[in-house]
C-alpha cells in the first residue's frame, strides 16, 4: 500500500504519526518491494516540486511550499532532494494541498537510495558530523507509537541543529523531545552544557551561556514547551538525585537548574509567563545550596552573559520571598527561607570575588517587607536572642537596603525611649507621639521626657562631661535636648542645637592639642594617642557623649579611618586600612617589604621598636619583641613582614588597650552592639560620620521651596549659579550655615532636608537660618551681584539663629 499522498498536516497537539507509513518505512531495504520504492521516489519527486516550484495558489500558508515562502529562501537542487527525503520519511505528511495530483508529472528526481527509507535526516547528520560523539537515546513512547530518536544530552551545537530543524521544517517534534528526555533527568543535564575550552569547565564542567542559549531555542517552541521543560525540571528537583551521580554533578544540575528557572524574567523574552516556573522554583529553593555551588559562583569569571543571568536569578528570588513573606509574615521554613539561604550563598560567594560581580541592590528584598509599623516587633526579639534561632531577617542584613537599616537603628532607639517613657509613667500623650512617630526626630512637648543638657559656650566640654557624669543610665537614653545657656540666646532644640553643641564638642575633644587623639598629618585622620595618663576616665565620657549622638540620630563631624569602625565590628584589621590613616608611614612600611638589592638591615637600619611622642614631648620607645630591650634586635630580610604585622598590632592594639576599653565602655552606654552588625564598616562609618562628598546638582534636585520661591524663580536661579562657581570650602560652609553640620546624613544627599524660604523683597539685611528645620532664610535680592555678597558675607560670619517660623 502506497503511503497516503494528500494528508492535511496535523496541530502540534494532535496525533504526530502514520502508522502504516512508519511500519512500511521500517522494513529492511531487502524486504521492500520495488511498488513501495516506486511510491517512494514519486512521494520525493512531489516534496521537490513543492519546496523548488511550489503550488501556486494565492493565499499558501504551508511552510514547505515554495509559493508561501515567497522566496525567503531558495533551495539547490541537492538541498531539496535531502528535505524532500526527510519529508517522504516523516510520520507526518508535510504536502501542500494545492499541488497538482498524485499522477501528475513532476519531473525526474534521482533514485531514492534505500537507506533513506530507513533512516531520518537527522540520524544521517548525526551519523556523518562530530554529533555522532555524543549519542542518541531511544525514549520509551507508548506500545501503539514507533520509537522516537533523540538526543541524550545538550550542547551549543545540538541546539543551533534543533533551531534550525525546526525553522526548516516547521515541525518542533525533535526539539520538543530532545529538551523534554534530558530536563527529565538529572543524569542527562549532568552531562549537558559542557564548557567549548578547558578553561571554562574548570570548575563543574559547565558553561552557562549555553544553558541560555539553549533557552532561547526553547522559546521557539512556544509555551507548550516551555512548561513541558519546567514540568520535568520540576520533577528532577523534588525526586533524590541518583546516588551514582557526584557531588559536582549535583552542583550542576542546580546551577543549571538556577539560570532556567529565572530565564523568564528575561524582558526579551517572548510571550512570559512566569506562574509555569513558580513550582520549578519552589522545588530549588527547598535544597540547600551545596558548597559546590557556592565556590562555583565565587570563582566565575566576569562575563557579561552570566553577570546578566545572575542580576535575574536574584530578582527572580527576592520576588519569590517577598510573594511568601506577604503569605506567611515571616521566614520560617513554610515561608521563604529557602530562598534566603541560597540569597545568602549567593552573597557569600560574590563576597569572596577579587571583583564583585553582583551590585548590593540585587540581594535587597522591597522595601515593603518591613514597614514602619513592624520594625520594633522585628527588632526587639532579634536584640533578645544570641543565635539564630528564630529565625529574624536582621541575621541577613545584606537583604536589606541601607536606608531601611539605617531607619532600623533610629527605631531601636525610640524603641527604648518608648521603653523609658512607658515604665517611668511619663504623660500618656507623649508616650503615644513616640509611638506615632518612632522612626522620625522626636519633639516631645513635655521636659520632663527629655535628658536635659545645659552647656555654657565658654565650658562646653566641662559642663558636658559634668552633665553625664554619675547619670543613671535610663536618664542618658532618654530623648537629648541641649540649651545654651548664660549667654541669653533664644532657642528652642529641634536638632539644630543639638548638632552645635556636638560639632563644637568634636572641634575641641579630637583636637590633637587636647591631647587625647593625635591626628596624621597627611589625611587629618585622628587616633588614640598611645600616650595616656593614669586616668582614662575622659575616654570613657567622650565615648559615652558619641554614643548619645548616635543614639539620638545625630551626625558627628569625626575624622575617624575605616579601622576603627572594623575594631567596633570585632573584624580583623589589615595593613589597607592603616594605610588609610598614615599613608607615609605605610609607603616606607611597603618600601622596605619590597626591598630587593641587598639586606634591609643595612640600607634602612630600623629596629624591632614602636615610638610615640609622650605628654611631656619626650619619645618613648618599647621594642614589640617581648623580653627585649628597645633597639636590641634588629629588622632583617627574614623578619621584616614579621615586623609590618606586629607594628599594625600595636598600633591598632597594644599600644591603646587601656584607651579602648574605656572608650567601648563608654559607646555601650546608649548603643547596642548587636545594632551595628547590620552595617558593613564603610557603613557604620556613615552611621557615625555622615557622607561628605557634595553634589550641586543632587543638593539642588532635592531642595524646597516656600513663600513665592521656585526652582524658576530668577533669584532662585541666580542662587544656585553662585553656589555652583564657589570652591569646596565655601559650599561646606554654606551646608554649615543653614544644617549646622559639613556632614550630610548616611544616604548622601537624597536624604538631606534642605528648604529657601523667601525673607521678603531686597532689603540690607543678610540671610539667616534656622537649623532645626534646616532653612535658609533668603531675601529676594535685586541683583546677582548684591546676592553673592550678602550670601557669602553671612556664611563666612555665622548669621545663624534658633527661632521658630
């Protein structure tokens, strides 16, 4: 019986085989009788005439007609004799209706070679090309189906074949079983996407581009299997790897796994649809992420298509928990813990990079996950645990962005000052307003919530220490307020008082003549001085006035270096970090390590000693080799490296022990440690010291105005041109003048609050400000000459004031 020579092809969905046909194409070349050969040949020579000639007809839609290709695409001669042959082979009838009929003459096709008959294209390229290297497998088909060919693994060439077989044909049946049999079972993935060069596959054998690649093959086939292959990843992840499989194939199963679950948060994508992935990732995310994993993202190489893949896998995970956090509140094992382990894995691995290669904002989870209203519950179980259990996501602070920690320490803060107020029965409307508004400055009416610290200008800092000395701590963690006193100034303390008498109390207890931090000549970073008296109860009560300002969201204009934020952190402090403080005592320090002609012993003389200048002026000397005496033992090839690490030891340690102690003391009195671990030493020091890098451009963009002035406003205008062309100097001591501080707040300049209030028409008089509510005061001035000499005459003359608007 000739095969059938009219068949209407079939839907994707629909039944994909002939059976009489199939059985008539198996038979052994020897067994074929020479009608089926001769219905054979014509079926060719009629595929020919289609894909060289075509029908015809106006409106074909058959894509291996040559009349709906509309010639695309020409074909030789030979070209068309071997799709024609895959076509007369196939199960599947790929005619176009309008040829002409079946007895119709179409031309001679040379004789079909027996084989063909056996044997699809496809098995013939994989027999004559480098695919033979890599196998076919028979998958299981039900009894009344023939088998299906496909292949058992993936590679970049496999899938440029798949694409392309597909788009010649228009048939996805070969794709569609290829990606199927090998994402349903982690055996096949294991040994698919192996790296082109050594080089790559260093690690686990993979190289991710191709799983990407490979992904966007799949989008050809549409989403029918797209959530095929999401069907059977799904499956391999919730069923226990084989056991014969080894550790690094399981790795790479799940990082395969990782880049195409999140493949359809790609925006090129076509047609997402990201539910058909939520069961893949839930089944993912339910592993715990093996070493492997980590140490390969650790020890990727920076490439554009991966650095890419991993931006969308961390989207496509922080969505994840933020969709279950919503769901169950909080990340217990029901929730989203899964997803914050391998956030977690993730961020650790980038960490250990010589070069990051993700951006902190990628692990950030939305801001909504932590509203205002549940920082204090979420803090307040945290500070009372010494583990990790149970679980809070303050142990994960890399999930959240530096602004909400920032507003997590403020609120600890109030919280304890909600505390206070609540167990001293302080007025019931003052309690409610700390409640309302614990995450802002606090304005409490009544002074009978506040610590009230009277200073006189001319002895700030002994009435500063006297007004904390002999405190009871739950007196010195209520809200700050400050009032100058003996000298009749008006004001009342919104902060702007506040941030005065600290900026005034910094000027004077850091300076070096003060004696208790001496200061580097080169970077004007201060340190303990190693030279302290008998008593270094000082240390402790400057320490305690810092802690009050960091308590009470106050930013100190402190010149401290990045180690004494990593000493606060109990971190490990390297040669980097004291380079930031003395960087000319570092270049000697590097200039004799990498000495290379002759001993440092002769050419630099120095000795095992560390020196410091003494409060008599005197230089004191101790050799930092136990059991010597300074200037015995000499600093030589063999023990230089020694010496770099025991100097950094004692000047970061030894030589301030009884400095430190009184200072942390001090810093434990208003603040809690466990607090500051949110923050990464760089931050901390933003916490404490504020940012000082000015932007005009982000100042203007963020400033306010009132009382008839604009951003248009010709005065308005001619303001900021002025700011604009003054040095840095003045432009800090324009920030001074209206915020009373040089420092903006941890966040830079989108979290400064900056307002121009018109102060009238032009007049002689000079701006002012009033820095509890950071405004300046602003005439409008008749000229931009007669407005920068008023400007620059109130800023260079302090024409600051307190009074309320």
């Amino acid at each position: 019986m000739p095969p059938p020579t009219n068949v209407t092809r079939p839907s994707y969905d629909a039944t994909r085989w002939n059976p009489e046909l199939r059985a008539q194409l198996r038979r052994t070349p020897a067994n074929e009788s020479a009608a089926t050969q001769k219905a054979l040949n014509k079926l060719v020579q009629r595929y020919m005439y289609q894909i060289l000639t075509g029908c015809g007809r106006e409106r074909c839609d058959t894509p291996m007609c040559a009349t709906a290709r509309k010639g695309k695409r020409k074909f030789t001669h030979i070209s068309a004799k071997m799709l024609a042959s895959e076509l007369a082979c196939s199960s599947t009838s790929y005619l176009c209706p309008g040829l002409p009929a079946a007895d119709a003459n179409f031309g001679t096709a040379d004789h079909v070679q027996p084989e063909l008959s056996t044997k699809s294209l496809v098995h013939r390229i994989y027999q004559t090309s480098s695919l033979s290297s890599l196998g076919l497998t028979k998958d299981l088909a039900p009894p009344e189906q023939p088998e299906i060919l496909t292949f058992d693994c993936i590679y970049a060439d496999i899938v440029e074949h798949l694409s392309r077989t597909t788009t010649t044909t228009g048939d996805p049946t070969l794709m569609h079983d290829t990606f199927i049999a090998v994402f349903s079972s982690a055996e096949r993935l294991a040994k698919s996407f192996g790296p082109w060069t050594s080089r790559m596959g260093y690690l686990l054998d993979l190289d991710l581009s191709e799983v990407l690649g490979a992904w966007y093959c799949i989008e050809q086939g549409g989403p029918g299997l797209k959530r095929g292959v999401m069907g059977a990843l799904t499956k391999v992840l919730t069923t226990p790897f084989p056991s014969t499989m080894s550790a690094k194939e399981r790795a790479k199963v799940l990082v395969i796994a990782l880049y195409t679950v999140t493949a359809h948060q790609d925006p090129c994508a076509v047609d997402a649809d990201p539910f058909y992935a939520i069961p893949a990732i839930r089944a993912l995310l339910n592993i715990n992420p093996p070493e492997e994993v980590k140490q390969y993202f650790a020890k990727r190489t920076k490439e554009e298509d991966i650095t890419r893949g991993l931006e969308l896998l961390c989207k496509t995970i922080t969505e994840r928990v933020s969709q279950d956090w919503e769901t169950v509140r909080g990340i217990g094992e029901e929730g989203c813990w899964g997803g914050i382990k391998w956030l977690e894995m993730m961020y650790e691995a980038d960490k250990q990079r010589r070069e990051p290669m993700a951006k902190e904002e990628w692990f950030h989870l939305p801001e909504k996950i932590l509203k205002e209203s549940s920082y204090l519950e979420t803090i307040k179980p945290w500070l009372e645990t010494s583990d990790k259990l149970p679980k809070n996501i303050l142990d994960y602070p890399f999930l959240l962005s530096f602004s909400t920690r920032v507003s997590l320490l403020r609120a600890s803060s109030f919280g304890s000052m909600l505390a206070l107020e609540q167990s001293i029965g302080v007025n019931a409307a003052v309690v409610a307003q700390l409640s309302r508004h614990f995450t802002r400055a606090l304005t409490p009416r009544s002074s009978e919530s506040c610590h009230i610290l009277d200073v006189r200008r001319t002895h700030l800092v002994q009435d500063a220490f006297a007004g904390i000395s002999g405190r009871k701590t739950w007196e010195l963690k209520r809200p700050l307020r400050v009032r100058f006193v003996g000298g009749g100034e008006e004001g009342v303390d919104q902060g702007g008082l506040q941030k005065e008498f600290f900026a005034s109390l910094c000027h004077t207890v850091f300076d070096e003549d003060y004696g208790l931090f001496v200061t580097d000549a080169d970077t004007q970073m201060v340190w303990f001085n190693p030279a302290a008296r008998d008593d270094v109860r000082t240390y402790e009560l400057v320490a305690m006035l810092v802690g009050m300002a960091v308590y009470n969201g106050v930013i100190l204009p402190l010149s401290f270096p990045k180690m004494l934020y990593k000493k606060i952190l109990g971190e490990k402090i390297s040669l980097t970090e004291l380079a930031e403080w003395c960087p000319g005592v570092m270049r000697g320090m590097l200039t004799m390590l990498e000495w290379e002609d002759g001993d440092v012993e002769d050419v630099f003389s120095l000795t095992y000693d560390y020196s410091w200048k003494d409060w008599d002026g005197t230089v004191k000397t101790v050799c930092m080799k136990d059991g010597h005496e300074s200037g015995t033992v000499p600093v030589t090839n063999a023990n230089r490296a020694e010496y770099a690490y025991d100097y950094l030891a004692y000047t970061v340690h030894r030589s301030i022990e009884r400095q430190w102690e009184a200072f942390s003391r001090g810093l434990a009195v208003c603040t809690n440690a466990k607090m500051f671990t949110l923050f990464s030493p760089t931050e901390l020091q933003s916490v404490f010291q504020g940012e000082q890098d000015l932007n005009i451009d982000e100042w203007r963009a963020i400033t306010q105005y009132t009382d008839g002035y604009s951003p248009t406003h010709r005065t308005i205008r001619a303001f900021w041109s002025i700011v604009s062309s003054l040095p840095p100097r003045l432009q800090q001591q324009l920030l001074v003048f209206v915020t009373a501080s040089d420092r903006l707040p941890p966040g830079g300049m989108g979290k400064l609050t900056f307002v121009i209030q018109r102060n009238g028409p032009d007049s002689d008089r000079l701006p002012s400000a009033q820095t509890c509510f950071c405004r300046l005061l602003l005439p409008e001035y008749e000229g931009r000459r007669k407005l920068k000499k008023m400007l620059l005459t109130a800023v260079e003359f302090g024409q600051e004031g307190f009074g309320l608007v």
